[in-house]
C-alpha cells in the first residue's frame, strides 16, 4: 500500500477502513487479519481507523470470527458485522457489501487476495475472453461502479504460501474444512476457475516464480481505457473500452457458423459478413453487462444475450 500504487490511507483525512474475512477457514482472511493487528504494534502503526470486520457469510461464521477476535490485542474493540450474501460472486460485486460501506462512509475495504488468487483471476478472465478485466485483477485496489470505498489488496505481492507461513508464524492452525459439507458447482466458469486455481496453488508451492510472474503480467498492462462511466449491472467493472473486442466479434461469428448448416468458406470471405458482425457487436457496447458476465449468463441459460 502505497502513493505509487494510488491508496494513500490516511486516517487524519477522516478515512475509515474495513477489513473483509471470508471465514475461519480463509488462509487469505486469517492471514490478513492476524498482519493487521501485529502491524498495529509497530513504531508506525495502521493510520486509518478500522470501523469493523465485516464477513460475508453467515451468523455461525460471524459468531465465530467474533470469538476469535476478542483474543486479538488490537482488534478485540472491533465490531464484527455480518452482511448476508444472497448469492455466491467476488467481493467487489456484492451489491450487499457495497451498500453497507456506502451507508457507513467507509473509504477503504483490505481484503486478502494473494498473488496466486490474482494469477488465477487473469487466467481465467484470458481464457473466457474478458481480458479487459486483467488490469483490475492486479490492481492495487478496485472501486467497482457506484461504489464510494475502494477494494484494497495489500497482500497482492504475497504468494499462498507465504500467507501459510504466516499463519505458521502465529502459530495459527487451519480448522479442518469436511470435504463432504462443501458445495460443488457444474458452471464450466466456476469449475474452470477452482481448476485453474488448484492448479495454481500446486505451481506455486514447487515454482512460485512462474505464479508471480503471471500476477506481474497483469500489473503492467495499462487499465486507462474505460470510454465512458458506463458499468456492468452484474459486476460493477467497465463494459465499453476505446478498442473492439475481438472475444465479441470471435463469439458472433461462431454462433452464426453453429446456428446456418448451409455457411460456406466463401460466405466468411463476403465483405458484407464483416460488416454485419461488427454492426452486431457494435450494438452490445450499449448492453448492461460487460462481455465476461454476458458469456456467464449465456453458460447458464443456453441462451445468447
């Protein structure tokens, strides 16, 4: 966290700070949890006024993050709130969430993603054709659409085993998660993501340096080319951009191609067929969601939008 990166946390500007844990379970949450209280007895301690730990769950979870808080020096004093979750999606696009900050006048929400996580998140929003959303995923923070406080990643440069080390350090054990309570998922989106990211985590425990240099990858490219104020309705992220996107015009020319039994080669080569696939894509940069959530509904409905 730092000017450099665009989060300048300063708590006598009148910001507050949340910071988000996911569960007990959570090696990411835990970790982060466990840093920030350690970090409150340094000769230069966290400055910005930590308002709540907030989870999105469930009120057993709340319950027992409560508990385990109330052991923690610097974070016994602060209040564990529960926002519930109607449906499972990433944190920056829990309208939940983004309405309690909003209500609470919080600026800055720390969550725990690590390297790896992120390296997963380019992944899969490269291979789903989403690849304007690789800028956002290594961002230092993220301000979805709408939303007055900014989702922080200061663990972004740790990878998952170095927030294992970290519980290890505290001396801190993982409770043992039932393999048969956890739910299972036939979206090919959330099969390809926990694929990709188990993938990830076994790359990084033998060769972490191939994990962060996927995370880097995405720190580099450049995120300014939102064309205008317009955000998705489902995740809260840009939908037109000053360039064409390629996943859109690919995706409507296979459709065509699936959908007319009698197409030819030469038919393809028609510049006209150019014309009326650009005309098509054209007229979705209006649309109310981004090309990432759009693939998501049509894999779910088997409907085109």
């Amino acid at each position: 966290m730092s000017k450099s990166s665009g989060v300048d946390m300063r708590g006598d500007e009148g910001e507050s700070s949340v910071i988000m844990v996911k569960s007990l379970e959570s090696v990411s949450s835990m970790s982060l949890l466990l840093l920030m209280n350690q970090f409150q007895d340094e000769p230069k301690p966290f400055k910005c006024a930590i308002k709540a730990i907030i989870t999105y769950s469930d009120e057993a979870t709340r319950t027992s993050i409560e508990k385990f808080t109330k052991n923690l020096k610097h974070l016994s004093e602060v209040p564990v709130v529960l926002v519930e979750s109607d449906k499972k999606c990433t944190i920056t696009s829990a309208k939940k969430v983004i309405e309690y900050l909003k209500e609470s006048g919080i600026t800055w929400a720390l969550t725990g993603s690590c390297t790896s996580r992120i390296a997963g998140e380019i992944l899969l929003h490269a291979t789903d054709g989403a690849g304007e959303h690789i800028s956002l995923d290594a961002s230092a923070f993220e301000q979805p659409g709408g939303s007055d406080a900014r989702f922080v990643r200061p663990m972004r440069d740790l990878s998952r085993n170095e927030q294992v080390n970290v519980l290890k350090t505290f001396t801190y054990d993982l409770p043992n998660i039932d393999s048969n309570t956890r739910t299972t998922s036939t979206n090919p989106n959330s099969v390809l993501s926990g694929e990709l990211q188990n993938f990830l985590y076994d790359l990084d425990s033998e060769y972490p340096a191939q994990v962060f240099a996927v995370y880097r990858i995405g720190v580099k490219l450049v995120g300014s080319t939102q064309q205008n104020e317009h955000v998705c309705a489902t995740c809260f992220r840009p939908v037109e951009y000053d360039y064409e996107c390629m996943a859109d015009r690919a995706a409507e020319v296979a459709s065509m191609i699936d959908g007319d039994g009698e197409m030819r080669i030469e038919d393809l080569l028609d510049p006209n067929f150019d014309v009326n696939i650009r005309k098509i894509v054209d007229e979705k940069r209006s649309a109310s969601v981004c090309h990432s959530c759009r693939s998501k509904n049509e894999e779910k409905t088997g409907i085109r939008c």
